[in-house]
C-alpha cells in the first residue's frame, strides 16, 4: 500500500470539495483531493442544470398549449420525447465537461481515485492502495437520494432523479413519491411533457413550503394540473407485467393504479456511512452525524472540517461552495480557525408558479421574536404585470419587526419569484428596514410592484418605535 503525508486531504471533489481545495492549496502545496468514483459535481450531473434543462422544455410545451388564450392559436400540441431527452442529456454533458476537465488539471500529485475511510483522526484508506496521513481533512462527500425499504416492491422500475436525465424517451406515466422541491419539479416538467403523474405525500406539503396560507394556496394551483395525493396512505407496492402497481388510501377511499415507474424523491442521504466516521475521533449525534460549527464547519475542537451536503445544514449549491471556502481556507490556515460569512438563507423551486424563501420562515420569526413581528401580503391573482403575461396565481407573504421596522424574511409562491427572492435576500443581508425597502425604485409595469404592495402592507402593519438603538438582534436575518 502507497503511503502519502500531507497538511490538508479532502474527501470529496463536488462542489465544496473542489472550492475546498483551492482555498486550502493557497497555504500548503502538501494537499490531496479525493474522489470515489468519478469527477463532476451534484449540480451539473443530475441536480440542478439537468432538472432545469427538462423544465424548459416542460414550458415550452405549456406556453405552446395555452397560448390561445392570447389569440394565438397554433394547433396541437405534439412533444417528441426522445428529442426532449437528446438535448436534455447533451446540454447537460456540456455542463459536465468543463467540471470535469478542470478537476483533471488539478496537479497529478494532488489528486486521488477511490473511496476513502478513517483507520484514525488522521488516517485515511483510499480504496485499499493509498494510505493518507494527514493535518486537517475536509469532509465534503455530498448526499445521494434517500429509497425507503417499502418502494423496494417497484424492483427494476424504481428510480431515482439521477436515473430521469438518462432516459432515451419519456415513459407514458410515472408515480412521484415526494412533494418536495425534486418533486414538484420533476412530476410538473412530466406531467406538462405528456406523462401521466401522481404526486405523493403523507403529511399534506408540497415544495417545502412552511407558511399555512402559502401552502393552502399552493394546493389548489398545483391540483389543477397534477393529480395530487398528499396526505395517502400507501398499501401496497408490486411490480406487474403492467409496471408499479399501487394501492393507497386517501379521503377514505382506497384506490389503485398503475404506473411505469416509481420515482422515489423522499429527500437525500448524506454521505457520511461509509467513511467509517467513528474512527475519526470527533463528536457524533444520535444519527451519526458529526457535532460541527456552522460558521468554520469545525467538528468540535478538532482538526477535521464537513462542507457541502453531507453535512445536511443548508443543502443548496451556492451554500455548499461558501462552505468550502470556509472549511478549506481554515484547513490550509490551520490553527488559525475563523468564522466565515454565512449569507442570508434563500432558496428557490423552479415550479409555476415559483416558490421562493428568504431569511427567517414564519415558524423562526415566531421562534425568534414572540409577538414582535408583522405579515404584510399580496395576492398576484389581479397584479398588474402578472396578470398581463397570464401568470397571475400566488401569495407573497412578509416579515418585518416590530420596534425597528427590520425586514426579517418571506415566502412566496408567484411568477419570477427567483429574482423577488434576490432582491429580498440581498434586503435581509443589508438589515434594511421595510420602510428602508419601500425608498427604493420600482419600475411600472413589473411584477416587482407587487412586492411593494406587500411591503406597503407590512409596513402599515408595523407597531414602529425609534428608528435606532431599540432592533431585536436576534430577529435581523443578517445578524
């Protein structure tokens, strides 16, 4: 067995595995990166630009269907799924490509192939040939989905999100267990493609929402395109000649169907059971998970560092690289442990409508400011621009403090929702107050004018008191 020493080893070349490297090879040249089975992140290979890649063409195909209500008539609709697929996959090898070739730059002595696990708090294996002594190490190993033992039933027709972008056609119907962002999703892009779907959920969510107005909004929009069952109670599952059959029970009646495949997206598993974590010698909760820092992703006191999602904090892409900027940057420094700048939370599904949070969610301002917060809100049924372009369907709800007027978060369900939440989430970091917000320019006729007549709305709201010294500062979602 090889045998290597070095300051720094990252287990984990995905997203915050590779912005760890970088950072951490800026103080040391005595660093590796390690990777178990194959270069290119999460993201690129079977996240976010290959999922969105199919929702485009979902909205094409959409657009197409309802443009008569503009006066534009254009026939039928016709989706060809093998040519949906082709782009799909090789738009989505474009995206591959230059991840991977820019991991394969990396200096050949700073980089190695195989699965890793502790023998010791500073001993790696990677893949039985190469012993690793090291300083510090970053754990940056990523999630992979979740499959509970019951979907087992589906056999060869279970899949995953990653199986989806490899399809070379598009079946004629799918079961969807999962509401979440995946999906909502993935069951809305199908289903607008021409795929049969059902949606599946046991406690009546859908997109992660967590506002109750919001998401009793949400369930009447969706169910008008979607065949939903978010509150079923699933009986049984078999593989038939036919496909999945299952059997389930809602509103107390049981039903039955059958589908081509079972798409299990019941959330993602951290990565974290086969590095033989308990020999680290680090701190592990009740589910096995290393007790860490959120703001130096430091275990405990020790040497070792966790990034990305398989620490399962904030498991999007852009937290994921700040996370492994930080833990990289405190591996390469190392003792020199310091905070890193963790951004205001914001996270977005590329459904339509769009759903969309900010900052605290209703739940945390209550948790946080009891009694000390107001909502201000806007139906987009009858915005004007929203209205226009024919996506007038949604709630956008908002959160400032009473006392110091602070904007502490929202939740949205609306078109162009994905810019709203930029706007408010750069808002939140800036600790601007409502009254702060409501000086800035809105242009005539944007969907943005919305917004301000919720802001408006909050800010009437708003008990003020004076304008400074008196801010709850455990509500301002940049403290």
């Amino acid at each position: 067995m090889d045998k290597r020493e070095v300051d720094v080893a990252i287990i984990g070349a995905g997203t915050a595995g590779l912005v760890a490297y970088r950072q951490a090879a800026r103080a040391t040249d005595r660093v590796v990166l390690i990777e178990g089975e194959q270069y290119g992140t999460t993201c690129a290979r079977v996240g976010c630009m290959p999922s969105k890649l199919l929702i485009a063409a979902a909205e094409r195909a959409h657009d197409v269907r309802h443009a008569g209500q503009f006066g534009v008539h254009v026939g039928d609709v016709q989706v060809d799924g093998r040519a949906v697929m082709e782009r799909v996959r090789r738009e989505r090898d474009r995206f591959v490509e230059p991840v991977v070739k820019a991991a394969e730059a990396l200096p050949e002595e700073h980089r190695l192939m195989g699965h890793a696990r502790f023998v010791g708090s500073h001993r790696l294996v990677v893949g039985e040939h190469t012993e690793v002594q090291a300083g510090r190490i970053v754990i940056a190993t990523g999630s992979r989905p979740h499959i509970p033992a019951p979907f087992k039933g589906a056999k060869d027709r279970l899949i995953v999100n990653d199986d989806v972008f490899d399809w070379q056609d598009l079946p004629e119907s799918v079961a969807v267990f999962g509401p979440g962002v995946i999906g909502l999703e993935l069951g809305q892009a199908l289903a607008r493609l021409g795929v049969r779907v059902r949606l599946f959920g046991v406690d009546g969510g859908i997109g992660g929402l967590q506002d109750g107005k919001i998401l009793d909004r949400a369930r009447r929009i969706f169910a008008e395109e979607l065949a939903l069952s978010l509150s079923a109670k699933t009986e049984t599952i078999t593989r038939t000649d036919q496909g999945v059959e299952i059997t389930f029970s809602e509103d107390g009646r049981t039903n039955t169907e059958t589908f081509d495949y079972l798409l299990a997206a019941t959330g993602r598993r951290p990565n974290i059971d086969h590095l033989d974590i308990q020999n680290a010698g680090i701190e592990l909760d009740d589910k096995g998970m290393p007790e860490f820092d959120p703001y130096t992703l430091r275990c405990g006191d020790s040497h070792i560092f966790i990034a990305g999602d398989v620490n399962n904090d904030r498991p999007l892409l852009h937290e994921a690289a700040d996370e492994g900027r930080i833990a990289g940057k405190n591996a390469g420094t190392w003792p020199d442990v310091r905070t890193g700048l963790r951004k205001t939370p914001v996270s977005v599904v590329f459904s339509d409508p769009q759903i969309a949070r900010v900052g605290y969610t209703l739940a945390q301002v209550g948790e946080r400011c009891q009694g000390c917060f107001a909502v201000g809100e806007v139906s987009f049924d009858n915005q004007g621009r929203s209205r226009v372009i024919a996506k007038n369907a949604g709630l956008l709800r908002v959160y400032g403090e009473h006392g110091s007027g602070l904007f502490m978060g929202a939740e949205m369900l609306g078109p162009a929702a994905e810019h709203l939440a930029h706007l408010l989430a750069w808002a939140a970091q800036q600790r601007m107050t409502v009254k702060t917000m409501l000086e800035m320019p809105f242009y005539h006729p944007v969907i943005e004018e919305g917004l301000r007549t919720a802001l408006k709305g909050l800010n009437r709201n708003l008990q003020m008191g004076p304008e400074q010294g008196d801010e709850c500062m455990e509500c301002g979602p940049g403290g």
